[in-house]
C-alpha cells in the first residue's frame, strides 16, 4: 500500500534510484503478466511501481465468453478507460511519488 491509502505492485531493488511507473492494462495490477512485466523491469535495477488507477474496478480476466458478453453491455463496463485524470492524478502526486521519494529516487535521474 502506498502513501494515500493506495494499492499498488511494487517490487525492485531497496538501492535503487531510478524508478517506473507502470500502468496496469484493464485487468488491473493482480494478474500475471502485468506483474511479469514490473518483475522485468525490476530484474534491470529499477524500483517498479504498478498503482492500481481503477481503485479494484476491473473484471475478471477468467470469466466465460457468455460472462464477457453480458459484461460487455453492463452500462459502465467502461468506466476504466474513462476513469477522470484528476483520479489518476490523485494516486500519482498523493501516492506514487511520496513512495518513491521515501525510497530515494529522484526525478529526472
């Protein structure tokens, strides 16, 4: 959990200096390849940090067909690609960047 209250992958090395920001696909940050890629860049000595943008408003990536399509057309089922950047702003200056700065990175390094 970072800073705010906000859930997030975070994986890398404690020494690092130089961080990334990941953005998780519609998914969220609890699947395996969002979290296979944070693990990569985290292999390469950077501190790696995946928020979760959708606040757990995402669907199940295991679900039937017939499940998809009744998603689908649920009214709303778009709400994450439409999530307001004031939102995704709120995780990153509240939460993101306070992390990173208690780790010891600093921007633009």
């Amino acid at each position: 959990t970072l800073p705010g209250g906000f859930a997030a992958y975070v994986t890398g090395a404690g020494t690092a200096t130089r961080a990334v920001v990941v953005a998780s696909d519609v998914f969220g940050i609890h699947t395996g390849r969002n979290k296979a890629i944070c693990d990569e860049l985290a292999a390469e000595g950077y501190i790696v940090v995946m928020p979760d943008f959708f606040r757990g408003a995402y669907p199940d990536e295991g679900a039937s067909p017939a499940w998809w399509q009744k998603l689908l057309q649920a009214p709303g089922i778009l709400a994450p690609l439409n999530t307001p950047w004031s939102e995704v702003e709120d995780v990153l200056q509240q939460g993101v960047l306070p992390y990173l700065e208690q780790q010891g990175c600093v921007a633009g390094s």
